[in-house]
C-alpha cells in the first residue's frame, strides 16, 4: 500500500483538493424562497372497528431561514397530536425535512419517548410534475403507504 506523507495530505486538504468530501449545506430553521409556503397531507387509513375515520393531518409550513420556527410540522387526528420544530437542508432537487424539536422545545415526546434523533431527515421533498414525498423517519401508519409518491400538495 502506498502511503501519501502528511504534510502533501494537509496541503491537499486546504487547498479545496477533489480528494475531499464537499461540505454539506448545513441545516436551517426556515426553508429557501422556492420552497416557502404550506403544504398538507391527509392520510386516510380506513376506519375503526366500531366504523370512525382514520385520517391524520400533517400540515407543514416552510418560512424564511430567519424566521424562528421557520419549519414546523403539524400532525393531527385519529390518535395523534404533535407539532415538530423541524430543519430543512436541499437534497439534489428536493427538500429534506430533518427533526429538531417537538414543539414543547423538548427532543422527547410527550411521553418520554425520543422517537426521532436530532438531525435524522423525516421525509423529502420533491419537485416534477406532482409534488413527490420520499418518507424516510416519518411514515404515516397503515396499509397502502408506499415508501414514496405524491403525498403532500401546497396549499398556499
């Protein structure tokens, strides 16, 4: 194996060499202009035994990168209740929408839980001729829910 001496791998690194990884655009509270706005998704995941509606909520809203709380993610319904403070970060042509917060400020849910770690993307988002959503942390429950599609839509 060959070995590279040190001071030419320093040099290397601070001179920008193709060798290195390139540096990852960090993660902000709000999102850039072409993706602000709300989006929703209404799953519909059957109905009860008893006959009630399944169906959950999740409303995002995307502001500006200095906005605070510029990323929150709302998620209503049968059985559920949480608002996420949320990071975005561009993924390629799309928008991954990372977990910071419950809404309490705190990294654990409401009942001790820590269900998503700081930092690990919820889903992305994706622009083509539909709105496209490749869920990754954050899965709606039920059957019938692929591992992407056109789930969410803007609202507004």
């Amino acid at each position: 194996m060959r070995t590279i001496p040190l001071r030419f791998a320093v040099l290397a690194l601070l001179a920008g060499s193709s060798t290195a990884a390139p540096a990852q655009e960090p993660a902000q509270e709000g999102a850039p202009k072409d993706w602000q706005g709300r989006y929703r998704y209404e799953h519909a995941a059957g109905r009860t035994a008893g006959g009630t509606g399944i169906v959950v909520t999740y409303d995002l809203v995307l502001l500006p990168p200095d906005v605070r709380d510029g990323c929150v993610l709302r998620v209503r319904g049968f059985q559920s209740d949480e608002t996420i403070r949320c990071r975005t970060r561009r993924d390629g042509p799309g928008l991954a929408v990372a977990f910071d917060r419950y809404g309490d400020g705190s990294t654990v849910n409401r009942y001790g839980v820590a269900v998503y770690k700081v930092g690990q993307p919820l889903f992305t988002l994706v622009k083509g001729s539909r709105l496209g959503t490749r869920w990754q942390g954050l899965k709606p429950d039920g059957e019938g829910v692929a591992e992407s599609g056109p789930y969410f839509a803007r609202v507004k």
